[in-house]
C-alpha cells in the first residue's frame, strides 16, 4: 500500500501551537463509521453520546521532561566545545522499563551529531559521556543516578513538545500534560486524553460511565516518519506497555456484557489490540509491543475511538484509516472506503477551520 495514499494538505495556521481553555471546549468532530454521518459538537458535548453501557480506557502514562540541552567538553581543557540537545528515549536495559530506579544509562538521539567519547555538561552538576553508536541512536552514561538523576533531569529538562509547535507558549509547555498522568516515562503524551477536565470526568462517572486505565509509554516511534514507499514495509519502534490484571477483568467482563469498549487515544487502541486474544478476551501482559495498525488490521476488542488529527502519511493517520475501514460498510471490509472516508472528515474540519495535531481538536469514530 502506497505512501501517498495517506496524504493531504494542511494550511499552516491550523496547526495549534497550545491547547485551548478550559480544554473540554475543544472542538469534537464525531464521525460515524457505518453510516458515513459526521457532526459538529463541543468536546463536553460527548456526554450526549455517551451511556452506562460504555466503558472509557485512558493511557495514564506520564511525559517527563526528557529534553536536555547541554554542551560539549574538551576532556583537554575542560572548556566548552558547542551546544548540544539531547532527548532522553528509554533506559539502556531495554529488558524493564525502569523510570523508577532512574539508572544512569540511557538510550538518547541527540544533535548535533554525537561521538563515542564525546563528554557532554549539562547545568552545573551533571555531566554524560557519550559510550556507543548505533544508527541514530547513542548510549549516554551520566555522572549520577537514582533520585539524584532524577532531581537534575527534573530541574533540567523540558517536555519534548513536537517539531511542528514552532511557537511554544508557557502554556504549551505546562500543558503538554494528561490531567490524569500518572506513571513517568513517556517522552510524548498520550493527547487524546487532553480534552479531558476534572469537571468532565466528574460528570462522565456520574453518568454511570466506567472509566479505567492502561499503560503505554510513548517513545520515539511518536517522532519517527514512515521512510518506506510501501508502507506495510515500515517497522514500527517498540514502545513498553502495562496491562493489569485487574483492569483486563474489569474489560473483559464488560465485553462479555456487551457494553461498547471505547480508547481514548491511539497509545491505548495499541495496547488493548496487543493484549486481545479475540474478539471477548483480553490477555493481562506487560512489555514490548511494535504492533502497526494500518488498513487491512482486523480489531479484536476496540469499539470506539476517541482520537485527534494526525499528521499526513504518519502511522497514526494510517490506524484511524484501518479503523474507520474496518466497519466501513456493514458486511465488507473495505479499506479504500476506509481511508477515503478519513481524508474527507479531515477535509471537512480543514474547511470549518479545526485546529490539528497535539493541542487539536478532538474526533470520535463510532
């Protein structure tokens, strides 16, 4: 399947550069699969579209600040030799996902180009000494490690916002941030999960809605473009995930009921399709999943999607095509229906003006 499929054109300036406030007043495309029907809403609307019979699964993984900007130092003289920018992608034991003991190996790209041996300061404390080459990715050992790792890069860091946000405000910053984040080790955010208030999931709950909670870290893969002309020849970067045992109960028994299973973003869509067994049953796992979801997959366990606008010819665009495929008609599987039906919802926000990517609008494919 080609590239060039999954292409469009989008106008500059509707890129948003921070997100909107309160951020429920997003705006919410909803576009139904079956009958091709789109509607215009108000994120909180969605509560119209939304029953007991429906359970909510939210990706609470956390971004951490893990951009660095440091310089490089002549061992010679100690001097400093030129800027660097690091990005932290995962601890060097790729076995665990360990952000809790904070090791002081690490997995990071990094520009300008990095060498082996190149020792790198950042602030006044801590320093890292570039150990190993491999294609664009390097093995950085820093000084310190532990809490005391944790404390710099903290103190340090910012969150790695996306290339496309040129303009970033302190508001895209402080934003860049689930309300319901809670285990570190994303280096981008889950940002479907965005639209979400306090007062939003208060009312969601009252409702009789059941919420509950996966785990995807989110790694470099976000920041990775598809460079094969066919796309099923694009191999998908690895990212660490986390299903409980208890929350696989919790979903399975739902489905068992009938009740329509609803991910909110493309992060948990890949964690519930890894875990699923079948069409009723989830499989409790943690690990590695380098699943690629692109018209012509077959979902097992996914009801609906929650999602935003994605990038053209990105890997996302290419899931929410397969998606909206999947139920395209209502007895084929039809993915050239599939992936038309997408580019012309997208063409329909474009033409009323949505704001797109991470700080975006927001879609519900039912």
């Amino acid at each position: 399947m080609d590239i060039s499929l999954f292409d469009y054109h989008l106008p500059k300036e509707f890129i948003a550069q921070e997100p909107i406030e309160p951020r429920d007043h997003s705006r919410l495309l909803i576009l139904n699969r079956k009958t091709k029907k789109m509607e215009h809403k108000k994120f909180y609307e969605i509560l119209n579209y939304l029953s007991d019979n429906d359970i909510l699964v939210f990706n609470d993984s956390k971004v951490v600040p893990a951009r660095l900007y440091g310089k490089k130092i002549s061992t010679a003289l100690n001097a400093a030799k030129g800027k660097v920018e690091i990005l932290l992608i995962r601890p060097k034991n790729k076995e665990v996902f360990d952000f809790i003991s904070w090791p002081n190996q690490w997995i990071v790209i990094g520009k300008p180009e990095l060498k082996k041996g190149q020792i790198i300061r950042f602030g006044k404390t801590l320093t890292g000494k570039i150990e190993k080459e491999t294609n664009y990715e390097r093995v950085i050992c820093f000084n310190k490690k532990g809490q005391d790792l944790k404390q710099e890069i903290l103190s340090l860091g910012e969150p790695p916002l996306p290339p496309y946000i040129t303009k970033p405000t302190e508001r895209s910053f402080s934003g860049y941030q689930t309300m319901y984040a809670k285990k570190e080790g994303s280096i981008a955010a889950p940002t479907a999960g965005f639209h979400f208030t306090k007062n939003l999931l208060g009312r969601i709950r009252e409702k009789g809605i059941k919420t509950e909670f996966v785990t995807l870290y989110v790694g470099l893969g976000t920041f990775l473009p598809i460079k094969t002309q066919d796309i099923e020849k694009h191999k998908m970067h690895s990212e660490f995930f986390e299903l409980c045992p208890n929350t696989a109960k919790i979903l399975n028994q739902a489905k068992s009921k009938g009740k329509r299973i609803i991910a909110i973003g493309t992060t948990t869509m890949r964690v519930l399709e890894s875990c699923a067994v079948n069409h009723s049953r989830l499989k409790p796992q943690k690990g590695w999943t380098n699943l690629f979801i692109f018209p012509g997959y077959k979902f097992k366990f996914v009801d609906a999607l929650i999602t935003n606008f994605h990038l053209p010819k990105s890997t996302l665009l290419m899931l929410v095509s397969a998606f909206v495929a999947f139920n395209a008609t209502d007895t084929t599987f039809n993915v050239v229906a599939g992936r038309d039906l997408i580019l012309k919802a997208y063409q329909e926000a474009i033409n009323k003006k949505y704001r797109f990517f991470s700080f975006g609008d927001a879609m519900f494919i039912i």
